[in-house]
C-alpha cells in the first residue's frame, strides 16, 4: 500500500485537526492496544496516535511494529505523535475522517 506525495500531503492536512485515539505507554504493544489500533483503523481509516515510549529508538521500533501489526502507512511522524492511514474495504461515511 503506497500513496503519492500529494496524497500523503492531503492526508497530513486532514490529521492536523485530529485527536489521538490510541495511546501506546509503558507496557508496550498489548494485544488490547492492537485490537483498539485495529478498530480505530476499521472505523477511521485515518487516526492519530501517542506514543509514551523510551528514547527514539524505542520509539522508531515502535512505530515499526505498530504498522506491521496492523497493516496501516505512516503518514507522519511528529514527537510523540504518529499519523496512521488503512484504506478500509467498507468504510462508514459517519465514521470515516477522509469522508467528512
């Protein structure tokens, strides 16, 4: 799954305004943080995540992990801020921040 610049710089537009849906804290990636990563993404498709992990390191492997898990683009990463994009099969109009 790849999208153009211009794309990614429409998706960055749209995340601005977001609010993180998802915190990541000091247990790491539990299955309860994939599956509310996995749903907000279902529902989304566009969401903001926190992420309160060590040094950068922690923080790049992290961020590695939390898109090989759950199949989702980086659209953006800024401090502790990630912006994630999934395209989804169905996605719900009243849901979706690419459809408001």
């Amino acid at each position: 799954m790849t999208t153009s610049s211009a794309d990614k710089k429409y998706l960055r537009s749209l995340g601005h305004q977001l609010k993180p849906v998802v915190t990541v804290a000091g247990n790491g990636l539990t299955e309860t943080v994939l599956a509310e990563l996995d749903r907000a993404l279902g529902d989304h498709e566009l969401i903001k995540v926190k992420l309160a992990v060590g040094d950068r390191e922690a923080k790049k492997s992290t961020i590695d992990e939390i898109c090989l898990q759950s199949k989702a683009q980086l659209i953006q990463s800024i401090g502790h801020m990630v912006l994630l994009f999934r395209k989804a099969d169905k996605p719900n109009p009243k849901l979706s921040n690419l459809l408001r």
